[in-house]
C-alpha cells in the first residue's frame, strides 16, 4: 500500500468508528503486513486487493482468549415447586 492509500483509509477508519485512536501502521521493511492499532496496541493486519481494476481491502483481526473478561459463572439451576410443596 501507498502512503497515500494508507492515510486515505485511516481516515475512513476513524470516521467509521468515530475513534481517532485507530493508526495504520505502514511495515518497516517492505514485504511485511500492514497493521491495525488502537492506542498503539496492533489489532490486526489489512490487506490490499486489485482484482479487475477494482480495490479492496479486508482487515484480519485476532483476539486473545487471555484478552477476553472471564467467563460469566452459571447460575444455579433453580428448584423447581411444583402445587402443594
């Protein structure tokens, strides 16, 4: 991707979201993945398509089990009462 093209869809991100915390990251050395931030915390890689004359760009995003609140206890399973107990 272009300088140009990553700035351009910066700031498409951030409209959509309504966040200017989000940051394309352009790669150190060519050949690695563009990422996605927020906060400075990389979310994710995009990727650039041409396909007949047309461009697209799809955002991979991983998420951490760890990353994740813990998972909410079950609940009791409730006694049930049936008439005249």
């Amino acid at each position: 991707m272009t300088p140009t093209d990553i700035e351009r869809l910066q700031i498409y991100l951030r409209k959509l979201f309504g966040s200017e915390r989000i940051k394309i990251v352009p790669p150190l050395r060519k050949g690695l993945s563009v990422e996605l931030a927020v906060n400075d915390e990389t979310v994710g890689t995009i990727h650039q398509d041409t396909e007949e004359g047309e461009t697209s760009y799809s955002i991979h995003m991983t998420v951490l089990e760890e990353d994740l609140p813990a998972r909410p206890r079950p609940m009791p399973a409730a006694t049930k009462r049936g008439p005249g107990k």
